[in-house]
C-alpha cells in the first residue's frame, strides 16, 4: 500500500488547529497543527525513513482549500486524492477535533445536529454534492463523540451520507461512506440501547440503501446486527425480534442467499410456538417461505405452503 497523507481540516467556522494522518507501512501516525504546512512537516519527520506520500483532502465544497491542498502536493511533488485507502475510512473522523464539537453540553447537541441538516439541505439545493457530504460527515463525527455507533442519530447520519454518496454516482464516494458505515457495525453492540426500535428502524433503512449502493454484503450484516440487537434488548421471542427476523429473511431471498430457506424455516417455528400456529403473522412467513421454495422449483410444496396459509386466513 502507498504511503498516504490525511488532511483533516475542520470546517467549524474560527478554529485554529488541524489535524492529519500519515499512513505508512502498517503504522498510523497522527498529528495536530496550526497548518497544512506545520503537520506535513511534522508527519515527515516523525516517519523514520524517506517517504513521498499520496496527499488526501476529502471532497469538499470549499473550492478554495482544494486549490490551496494541490498547491501544497505540488510544491512538495506529492500526488494528489481525495479518497483515503479502503479499510481507513474511520480516519476521516477526527473525534477529537474542533468539528467534533467537544465543548458542547449534552442538551445543545440535537440543536447543533439541527444546524449541520440544515447546511447540509442547502448545500444540496445548490447541487454541491461533495459540501454535503463534507457537513453529514462533520455530523457523523458529532454523533460518535457525544452519542455512540449505535445511537439513531449516528446510523441516521451515516444513512444520509450513503444517500448522497450514491446520487453522486462515484464508486470513490459510494466506497467511503460503506467503508464508514462497516466502521461503525465493527462496534460491540449495546447491552442496554436508549432507543432500540429506532435503531432497529435506522439499520433497516441502512441495509436497503447499501443494496441500492450494490453492496449487499453490508446490507446482510445490517440486517445481522438488528437481528443481534432485538434479540439482546427484547429476547428471541419478542415480535420485534421476530419482525426483524423476517425483514431479515425477506432480504436474504430477495438476493437469493443460500441462509434463505434455512433461517425462513426457523422463522416459522419460532413464530408458531410464540404466537400460536393460527397467528395471522404465520401466514405471512408460510407465503414468503412458499415463495422462496418456488425458486428451487418444488411446486408440490409451494401448493402446501400457500393452502396452509390461505386456511389460516379463512380463506
């Protein structure tokens, strides 16, 4: 992997420090100052041997500072990107910088959140795409340092920055914001979330952006972890659980994953002991089970399997 060298420059209006990153070899090096200058410099030394990195400003509206970054690659005779490796996505977050708002109370940061949607609509009704995906990452930023990777806000935030990323139509962009998103499912999951239902919500509306996004892999572990989540907060049984569990089944049918059948049949056992075997959700995952079985051509039991629903709906 090329050396490489992340610019985090804050977009809080008045701050006065920055920070970056030097990847080199397997080491992360990171450094604060009060210039583009001041931490390449530092970053160079600070790396033991010789290095030419690749200099890494993310998309940005502010036109200026890209002229002002390709000034500095150039005179340095770097390369240039505005997209930092695959699998260091999590380093454009800089949770301890002025973008992070550290110094806010707990109680003003829905208002400060408020602001930055704002922003972010605006820049979007004015077709600068790369400025609001710049602000929803300064949100996402917001989120990790006061809430947590699970909170409804932060998956929220990341949703909204896949959604922007994919009306972009650039792999780069779309890439960044899955890469942030497997970021934040790397984290354990809460004991006791303060909002379960809405995360529950957030990571299904997650798992459809990332198919829309062709990264199915991602949507499966979205559905994965909701699964994993309603189970730890409200138990195998619960009808969350088991409505989780569905959508979840529905998916992986829907791409034609080989759990589809398997977990659908669990599905409907599940659902029988906990809601009785007349339960009109029975019906339900008979027909969804009727059709997977359809695709792998088994018509006689297709026919059992909508006949037993169709009995259940008394119809």
């Amino acid at each position: 992997m090329p050396t490489w060298l992340l610019l985090r420059i804050p977009r809080t209006e008045g701050a006065d420090v920055m920070s970056a990153v030097l990847g080199i070899d397997d080491r992360l090096i990171t450094t604060t100052g009060p210039s583009i200058p001041k931490v390449c410099d530092d970053l160079i030394a600070r790396a033991e041997r010789p290095v030419t990195p690749v200099l890494i400003h993310p998309l940005d509206g502010r036109h200026d500072l890209a002229h002002i970054v390709l000034e500095e690659a150039s005179r340095r005779g770097w390369e240039f990107s505005r997209h930092v490796p695959a699998g260091h996505e999590a380093q454009l977050l800089d949770l301890d910088g002025p973008d992070a708002a550290p110094g806010i109370a707990a109680d003003q940061v829905s208002t400060h959140l408020d602001g930055l949607i704002a922003q972010i609509k605006e820049a979007l009704e004015s077709a600068e795409a790369g400025e609001a995906m710049a602000i929803a990452r300064q949100a996402l930023t917001v989120c990790l340092r006061h809430f947590d990777a699970w909170h409804p806000d932060t998956l929220w935030c990341a949703s909204n920055l896949l959604q922007i990323s994919i009306s972009t139509g650039a792999p780069d962009n779309i890439r960044a914001a899955c890469g942030l998103i497997a970021h934040l499912f790397a984290h354990s999951l809460p004991d006791n979330p303060s909002n379960a239902l809405g995360t529950l919500r957030k990571l299904d509306e997650i798992a459809r952006r990332c198919v829309a996004a062709e990264r199915p892999d991602l949507a499966v572990l979205a559905f994965a972890q909701g699964t994993e989540l309603a189970r730890k907060t409200f138990g195998d049984d619960h009808p969350n659980t088991l409505g989780m569990q569905n959508n979840r089944c529905v998916f992986l049918g829907a791409i034609d994953h080989p759990d589809a059948e398997p977990e659908l049949r669990k599905l409907l056992a599940a659902v029988r002991t906990t809601l009785g075997a007349n339960h009109p959700n029975v019906a339900v995952v008979l027909m969804n089970l009727a059709e997977q079985v359809e695709k792998h051509g088994r018509p006689d039991e297709v026919a059992a399997l909508r006949a037993e629903a169709a009995s259940i709906r008394g119809e």
